[in-house]
C-alpha cells in the first residue's frame, strides 16, 4: 500500500489547497504506516517542490516533459496513472479545484478506481473499509462513500484540512513518461487571466452581494471591504444574471459552492439554493435590512440595517483593527 | 451534427433534503424532480448549435420508468428524441458505462453532461465518458462553438480562464454560461407525446462504491446580532477569530 497526491501547480506555484491536500495525504499514509508520493507536473522550481516535502511527502516524482506544460486532463490523467504504477499507489489524492475536478473522473475511469469529488474529511478505516464522507445535494448535505475497488481516488474540498507542517527529507526524482500523442487533441488557443486577487474556490474570506444592493455600480462599497480582508467577491445568483456580476461569482446551488471562514453575506436574503452553496463556511454575517430575512436563521452574527450606511461603517472599523 | 445530451433527474432546487431509513435512503415523499438544471442548459445550447436543420439532439438518461416525465419534458423543449437505459442510476461510474456503451455502438459529434448533478455532485460523468471513450472531455464548460469538426471551449481556471480548440468527438460539461434555459411552448408539449424514447436494457457493470449512510450539516446556533459595525468587527476580530 502507498499513497499517491498530484500537486497541481498554478503559474509554477501551489496553492494552499495543493498545501491541504498534502496534509491530508501524508495523514492517510500515516494511518497505513506507509509512505507519501507526490507527482508534480509542469515547470515548478526546487524551491517550490521543497515545500511538498515539508508537508510530508517523503518522494516528488517531477514531470517535466515540454508537451505536458499546459493541463490537458486526459495527457495528465495518464502521466498520474503511470505514476500509480511505479509507486504501487491504492490511494491518490488531488485537490478539487476546477483542474482537479476534470482530471479525477478520468484517472478514476482508467485505473477502475473509485472516485470521491469533494470529500470533506479523513477516510474511516475501521474493520477494513473505506469511507469517505463528502458533501451531497449541493452542500445541503453529506454522504458517506465506501469505495470497494483496489485502487481509491480522493478530491479534497479545499478549507476542509488543515495545513500540517511534517517535515521529510526533500527527494526530488525525475519522472517522464511517453505519452500517446493521442492524449494531446485539446490544444490550448489562449489563457484569459481574470483581474480577481482571490479566487472563490479557495477564499478563506468572500464578501458577497445580493440584489439588496440595487446595482452593479454600488459594488464598490464591497468591493473596498473586501480589499481591507483580502477576500474574493461573490453574489448571489439574480445578480450574475441581470449581468452586474460576471456568473463565476455566483454562489450556490447553481453556482459556486464555497467553504470560506468567513462568509459575509450583503443584501442577500438567504433563499434556500444560496444556503446550499455556503453551509460548508464556517462563520457566516448577515448585512440586511429585513429582520426576518431567511438568511439571519443561517448566520453566525449580524446587523440589521442599511448595507449602504453599514458596509462602508465595517470597512472603517476593520481598518482601524488592522492598523493597531 | 448529432448531439447527445445526457441527463439526470434530480430533485427541485427548493427541496428541503431529510432522509429515512435510518439516514441511508433520500426522502423523495413529496418531493418534485426537475431536469438537473445544468443539463438544461446543455440541452439548450445543443438546440441553438442545432438550430435550422444542421443536426440533431437525442436526450439520454439511466433511469427506472419513473423518470419518463423528466425525459418527456426534454423532448417537449425540443430533443428530437430519446433513449432511456432502464436501471437505477447507481453512481457515476455505472451510468458512465451505461452512456458509454450505447455511444459506441451509436456514435455522436458531442455529447454534453451538466457540470455536475445537483444531487450527488460528482462532476464525475463527464471525465469518465471521455476515458471510457478514449476522447477529450472538458468538465466545467462555460462556452462552446462548433466550428466544422472543431469545438472552440471556454474552461474556467484558477484565476482566469482558457480557451481551447479540440476537434470532435468531445464531452462537454456545461456549467453556467453556455445558454439560457428554454422553457418548452405549447406546440413542444404537444409533440413531445409523440417524439420516439427508446428503452434500452442495461449492460452488466461491476460496482465499485456504495452509499452507506447520509448525514445533515451541524444546525447553526442562534444569530448574534450587533448594534453598529464596531461592535461587529469586535466580534468577528475577538470573539469568532476570522478577522
Ligand atoms: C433552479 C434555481 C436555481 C437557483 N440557484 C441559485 C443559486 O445557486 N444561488 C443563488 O443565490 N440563488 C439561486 N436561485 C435563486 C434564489 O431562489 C433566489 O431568488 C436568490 O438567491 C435571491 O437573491 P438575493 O438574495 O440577492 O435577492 P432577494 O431575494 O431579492 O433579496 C434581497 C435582499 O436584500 C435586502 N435588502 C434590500 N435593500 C437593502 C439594503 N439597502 N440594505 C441591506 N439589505 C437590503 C432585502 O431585505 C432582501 O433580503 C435559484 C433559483 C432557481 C429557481
Ligand atoms: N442517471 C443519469 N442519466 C443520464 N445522465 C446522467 C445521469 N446522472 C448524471 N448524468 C449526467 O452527468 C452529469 C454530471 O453528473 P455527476 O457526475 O453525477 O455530477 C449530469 O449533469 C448529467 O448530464
């Protein structure tokens, strides 16, 4: 038995989630007294690959082919199988970012593996078994997965693992394989980077808007709240599609679902399919002008007033915080 | 072109979620099952790619006899006909099989998933047709063009997005984006009735994951509410530990 995680890297770079996911692997390997492989693929440098090992991956397998630069999921999927091979892997972990969640089906599709997208917590192992519990019916609930094949692929919800510090010697080993130039029909045309600072998926804070808001030219007041937090900007779905907000930021059952610490909900009543796309945050605030809008029976804290009056109050207090 | 759409039937977006039988069964008592939303939106951009006689759209879905009324509401938006393999649809991988294996023996330009049910939320069938069928998927589509034999896809990516030209055959998943949802007209209901839905028998699939059990999220406890956003920031910065 191994375990296997595929850190994918964004521009060269891992992100927290890739951090988590390592975390999460290592503690499996752990749980099993065996050993953690990582295969990065693309151009990451030594320093960067280091950090893997200082999360607990005891082997980096590099994948640095030139015709692997660029994610195609089904190339990547069948560099990740190889690597499966090689390292006896019966786990194998991935983040579920929106690569992650293109690549797992189809690495769990080559391998007859069985495949958990979005799990949220460590599997069970008791009595030999192997359970996975994940969310379900778009965040208003959890199911619990056992998976009965010989190899068992794990897409981790990103903000649902802690980051782990396990420092392992760093044992960096090339990795390349012939890929069949039949995995390469995808071609890449153009990369349209967004002017976002954070991205939804993996914000720790999002400040989101509601039609309360009345307009797409009173997003500033969000918009400077959110810079004082360093958060990503959501909204609710009426407000993606009269166009005030571009559809990526929509949050809910039908959009986005997020697991940030801190959900700040502006101007948004709380309709049951937004609930389900932010039941995983763990605090959430209410700005609303209505004391019986649904939302208040969901939030953490609150204040029950004018967004317009409050936003701007918040964004002056937690600067002042910042400050001392 | 000829067009596959695949969809699942799920319940309603408004519906409160319990279960019985000790947690392992979803409550569908009262429950209204829709056409996974993002399924429609496949549905709806397979009839605009479609539109004035350039090809045909065939709506497929694994389901029991129950699910004919979700199926019939695909034909009345305007699929040309459908297919129904008849088995419950136990997890992804057996309805992938199942989808997987009709295609071959009746292949297809594209086939279009949603992005993801809004039951089980895999994302998984997608990927997995694609394996199955040794051809590229996109999992979370935000647009597509056809082009000839070529396909011109936006993919949303961590931080932006890309876009990719790949030639046909493909999967696509269609997430928001890819076109509004139709809503069927008078004379789409009438046809619909009438439009051919095949039944085909399903092939044998081995199992490999299993639902045990299901669980509700934690209830929040009661709302704190603040005077003024001081005695908020106080508290989310003191008390709650985010800021
Ligand atoms: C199939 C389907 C799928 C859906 N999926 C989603 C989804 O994924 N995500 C989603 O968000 N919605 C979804 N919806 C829509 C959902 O049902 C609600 O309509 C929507 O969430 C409401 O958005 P809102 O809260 O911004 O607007 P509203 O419900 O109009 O609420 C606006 C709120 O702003 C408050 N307000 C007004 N003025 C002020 C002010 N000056 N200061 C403070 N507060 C103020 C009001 O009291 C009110 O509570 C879906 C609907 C369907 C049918
Ligand atoms: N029972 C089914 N029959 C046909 N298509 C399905 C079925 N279940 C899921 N799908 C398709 O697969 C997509 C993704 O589902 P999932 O992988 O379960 O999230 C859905 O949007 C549908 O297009």
């Amino acid at each position: 038995m191994s375990v296997l995680i595929y850190t994918e890297n964004t521009d060269g770079k891992f992100k927290k989630s890739i951090f988590e996911a390592v975390s999460y692997a290592r503690a499996i390997a752990d749980a099993n007294s065996t050993d953690l492989t990582a295969v990065s693929i693309g151009n990451v440098n030594a320093d960067e690959l280091a950090l893997l090992a200082a999360y607990g991956a005891d082997k980096i397998l590099n994948v640095t082919s030139s015709n692997l630069k660029n994610f195609v999921n089904q190339a990547y999927a069948s560099v990740i199988a190889e690597a499966a091979k090689k390292t006896g892997a019966n786990v194998i972990v991935l983040a579920n970012t929106l690569s992650g969640r293109g690549l797992a089906p189809r690495l769990g599709a080559k391998l007859e593996a069985g495949v958990v997208e979005g799990a949220v917590a460590l599997p069970d192992q008791t009595d030999g078994k192997f359970i996975v519990k994940k969310t379900a019916f778009s965040g208003k609930a959890f199911a619990l997965v056992e998976l009965t094949s010989a190899i068992k692929i794990i897409a981790l919800t990103p903000n649902s693992f802690p980051v782990t510090e396990n420092s392992k010697p760093v044992q960096v080993e090339e990795f390349n394989v012939d890929t069949d130039p039949a995995n390469f029909k995808t071609m890449l045309k153009e990369i349209v980077r967004s002017t976002d600072k954070v991205s939804l998926p993996d914000a720790e804070i999002i400040v989101s808007g509601g039609r309360g808001l009345k307009g797409p030219e009173n997003w500033k007041i969000l918009e400077d709240l959110a810079d004082v937090l360093g958060a990503a900007l959501a909204c609710s779905k009426p407000v993606s599609d009269a166009g005030w907000r571009p559809h990526n930021e929509h949050v809910g059952q039908t959009g986005v679902v997020v697991s940030p610490n801190l959900y700040i909900a502006v101007g948004i009543s709380g309709a049951i399919q937004h609930l389900a796309g932010i039941s995983a945050a763990k605090v959430i605030v209410a700005i609303n002008n209505d004391a019986d809008a649904p939302i208040f029976k969901v939030a953490d804290y609150g204040i029950v007033g004018d967004a317009f009056e409050i936003v701007p109050q918040l964004t002056a207090a937690i600067k002042q915080k910042n400050k001392a | 072109m000829k067009i596959l759409v695949c969809i699942s039937n799920v319940p309603d977006t408004t519906t409160k979620i319990t279960f019985t039988a000790n947690n392992t069964q979803f409550n569908t008592n009262g429950v209204q099952f829709i056409i996974n939303p993002y399924d429609e939106i496949a549905l709806a951009r397979a009839m605009e790619l479609t539109e004035g006689g350039k090809g045909t759209v065939t709506v497929i879905n694994v389901g029991t006899v129950a699910t004919e009324p979700t199926i019939r509401k695909a034909l009345a938006i305007g699929a040309d006909d459908a297919i129904r393999i008849n088995a419950e649809p136990h997890d992804a991988w057996f309805v992938a099989n199942q989808i997987a294996q009709y295609i071959k023996t009746n292949p297809f330009d594209l086939v279009f998933t949603g992005r993801e049910s809004i039951d089980y939320n895999g994302s998984k069938v997608a990927g997995m047709l694609g394996e199955l069928l040794h051809i590229p998927s996109v999992s979370i589509v935000k647009k597509i063009d056809i082009n000839g034999q070529e396909a011109t896809v936006e993919r949303e990516i961590e931080g932006g997005k890309e876009i990719l030209t790949i030639p046909l055959p493909i999967v696509a998943g269609a997430a928001e984006g890819v076109a509004e949802p139709k809503i069927p007209n008078m004379r789409g209901i009438m046809s619909a009735r009438t439009k051919p839905l095949a039944v085909v028998e399903p092939v044998e699939v081995k199992l490999i994951e299993e639902v045990i059990s299901y669980e509700l999220p934690e209830p929040r406890g009661q709302v704190k509410l603040a005077a003024n956003a001081e005695q908020l920031a106080e508290l989310l910065h003191a008390e709650a530990r985010v800021i």
